[in-house]
C-alpha cells in the first residue's frame, strides 16, 4: 500500500492514500481555505497520473457547517464528479447534520459515512488500519 503523503503544504492538507485523497477538517475553515480546498482537489484529481479512486472528506473535527462551506463541499463533489471521482463525507455530528437540513441543503453527489473507515469501504478501498488479507493462510 503507499504510503500516504500530503500533496502540498496548505490551510488543509490533501493526504493521497493509494488512490485516494482523504482530508481532514478541524474546526471552523475560513472562506479563503474553503475556496482553496475545492481548487487543491479539483486540480490533484485532474492532474493526477491515474485515476483517482475516490476522495474522503473527513469532518468530524467541524463543529459548524454554515451554508458557505455546505455548498464548497457540494461543489468539490459535483467538481470531483465531473472528473469521474466519488466524494464521501464521512463523520458527520448530529448537529451538523440537523444544520444542512434546516439550511435546506442537498448536496446532490455527496456520499456520507459516519466514519473514514466506512468511508474507505463505501469507495471499496481497505481501511490503511485494517490488516492485510493473506490468502494462502487456511488454504
């Protein structure tokens, strides 16, 4: 498996985990790391040497959703789609949950897990914890 490695320093860090960006929100992302997010993704995914499984958005650091970073992170999953990747979010508080609804937003294209280890399998990747299959044990 590759080891994971972040793409470029930056407000949030885009972590490559074989074929797959996986970035961590931790608390509140000011509009301009919002925006920059969604240009970091968008660009890795097209100017990535292979296809690129799919990308995980972890927000269980995010306390807050307001409707600006609600809709950059339907943006990155209609960007991501257009370019032929799937987006999941994944660990997603209650609370954030019950602020899209009452928002109203729908986040067409969006996945959701409630962790990234779901998230992974959702995307059919192993989790980097999980321990390898070995095949010819039992055989």
């Amino acid at each position: 498996m590759t080891e994971p490695f972040a793409t470029r320093p930056g407000p949030v860090p885009v972590l490559v985990l074989g074929d797959v960006l996986l970035v961590t929100l931790q608390g509140d992302l000011h509009d301009t790391a919002a925006e920059q997010l969604q240009q970091d993704i968008t660009q890795h995914i097209a100017s990535s040497p292979g296809p690129v499984g799919g990308v995980v958005i972890d927000i269980s650091g995010v306390d807050v959703v307001d409707s600006f970073l609600g809709r950059i992170l339907a943006e990155i999953a209609a960007s991501a789609r257009l370019l032929a990747t799937r987006t999941v979010l994944a660990g997603m508080r209650p609370s954030v949950a019950i602020t899209l609804v009452e928002l109203g937003l729908t986040m067409p294209g969006l996945d959701t897990a409630l962790d990234v280890e779901r998230a992974l399998s959702l995307l059919g990747r192993p989790s980097p914890a999980a321990p390898p299959a070995h095949p010819e044990e039992g055989a």
